[in-house]
C-alpha cells in the first residue's frame, strides 16, 4: 500500500512552520469526512476492537493512497507544462532568428526544421503524462480526485494540450494554432515573411500564457483541496495510533504494527509535500 515518493511541487507549496493551528486527530477525521468505517465519531474509534480499528485505519489509508495519486499526478503534469514551456521558448528563440535581417534561406530551413521537432516533443511530452494507473492525464479526459473515499469529492479536469489547440489566434477571420507553425504550413517561418513570423511568435506567447494558466490551476488545486486533506490523514492517521488501546492479543500486536506503518507512511508524505501542520521535525519525533 505505500507510495511516498517526493514531488516537484513540494517547495512551492512549503510553509513557514509554527504559523498554522493544528488540527486535533478528531478535527481531521471529520474533515475528511469519509464513507464507510470512516465516518465513525472519534469518541467510536477510540473504543474499538482491534479489527474495528483496522477498518477505520484503512479507510483513512486508503484515502491516502487516493489524494497521493492525485497529488503525484497533478506533480507529473505540472512538470510536463513546465517542459513544454521550456521547448516553446526555444521555438521562439529560432523563430525570432527567422525573422532577422541577413539571414540566408538554408539557415531558416534549417531552424524551421528545429522548431518542427520542438513542437512533436510538445506533443510527445504531453502525451506520455499518465497517471499511476496508466491513465493519460493531459488528453482532455485526465483529472484530478480529491476525496475518492470522502463524501465531500472534489475534481478538476485537466486540459487537453495539443499543438491544435495551443495558441490559437485569429488571423484575417481564420484560426490558427501552434499546428501552423510548421513547414509548408500558414505560419512556416522558414519564408522569411515578417506577417508570417510575428503570427508564429505570438501563436507560441499564447501558448505559453495557457500553459502558465494550466500550472497556476494545479498549483492552486494541490494547496487548497490535496494538502490540507493529506495533512488531516496524516494527524487521523497519528492520532489512531497513539490515542486507541489495543489489548495484547496476537492479533492486536499485529495490527498495532501495521498501524505503525500506516501512520509513519501518512506522515512521512505529509511532510515532504509541506502538508498543513506537518513538518520534518514532527514526523521525525514520531519515530522516537
């Protein structure tokens, strides 16, 4: 069941520590307010028998898994558009060349040639994005889920990132797009026509702004629906283990021991992803 892996967002979404209340293991299991086994009052949890308390721990853990999957694929596709935004600026690079004074036809046929493989790896880049299912994410139909196991299911859908329906302006009552700029299309800069080569760069500027808009949505997505929740599992999670008593019995043992487990997994990921309430130091004093 354990996938804590690092994430590229995680820097971005770190917080000054010390500055958030935290929330009681109470709190955050009603936050997260889950179906099932889940949805037990804390005062019901606490005072369970053994198999009672791993049918809540794994309804919590399973929630885990679920915002994990969301969170390590909106991590994917937001590294995916921070790439293709790197290849666009390189296309542009070249197209600017393009449109340069003194610049000889095989030079221009040469960097239009250089934008072309830009632009298939725009595409290739976006297309390999998947989901840890296997399930592209950046197709149009790829979203992201937080709540799978809660009631209070929250989803966003990603868009599709495709050279025909990047950058798209308009030009004399046609649309064009990144697909155009290509050779032999309407907006090969290879040419040398200035018209054709201002029309190619500010198709790729807009495509850059959707990208930028796209990053700024999953930005927005991990921070305010994924982190606050895997912060609640994370202090459901500690607070089952240390707050339920458990007789001596094998079978109690043994699911202590898992419980263990499943608490450190939870908070070793809400640390590395700067969940709310959760640092390095805290889910480090959990082991001592």
């Amino acid at each position: 069941m354990s996938r804590v892996t690092g994430n590229p967002l995680a820097t971005a979404f770190a917080r000054a520590t010390g500055a958030e209340k935290l929330a009681t293991p109470a709190e955050a299991l009603r936050r997260l307010d889950l179906r099932g086994a889940g949805s037990l009052a804390w005062d019901d949890v606490v005072r369970l028998d053994a198999g009672g308390v791993e049918r809540v721990a794994r309804a919590v853990d399973d929630e885990r898994i679920a915002l994990q999957d969301a969170y390590d694929g909106g991590g994917n596709a937001f590294g995916a558009l921070t790439r293709i935004d790197e290849l666009l600026s390189e296309a542009d690079t070249l197209a600017a060349a393009n449109g340069k004074s003194g610049v000889g036809r095989q030079a221009r046929r040469d960097n239009q040639s250089k934008i072309d493989a830009l632009l298939k790896d725009v595409e290739t880049t976006a297309a390999d994005v998947k989901s840890s299912a296997g399930v592209p994410l950046l197709d149009g139909n790829g979203m992201l889920v937080a709540g799978q196991a809660s009631k209070n299911t929250v989803s966003m859908k990603l868009d599709r990132v495709a050279l025909d329906r990047l950058g798209r302006i308009i030009v004399n009552g046609r649309t064009l797009s990144l697909a155009d700029v290509a050779r032999r299309k309407p907006l090969d800069t290879s040419t040398g026509d200035r018209s054709d080569i201002a029309r190619a760069r500010r198709t790729m500027e807009a495509a850059k702004e959707s990208v930028a808009e796209m990053k700024t949505k999953i930005q927005s997505f991990q921070a305010d629906e994924l982190r606050p929740r895997l912060g609640d599992v994370a202090t459901a999670m500690e607070g089952i283990f240390t707050s339920t008593s458990l007789d001596s019995t094998e079978e109690a043992m043994v699911m202590a021991r898992e419980l263990r487990t499943m608490m450190l997994q939870s908070a070793t990921l809400a640390a590395a992803i700067a969940a709310d309430g959760w640092d390095r130091e805290r889910a480090i004093g959990l082991l001592t």
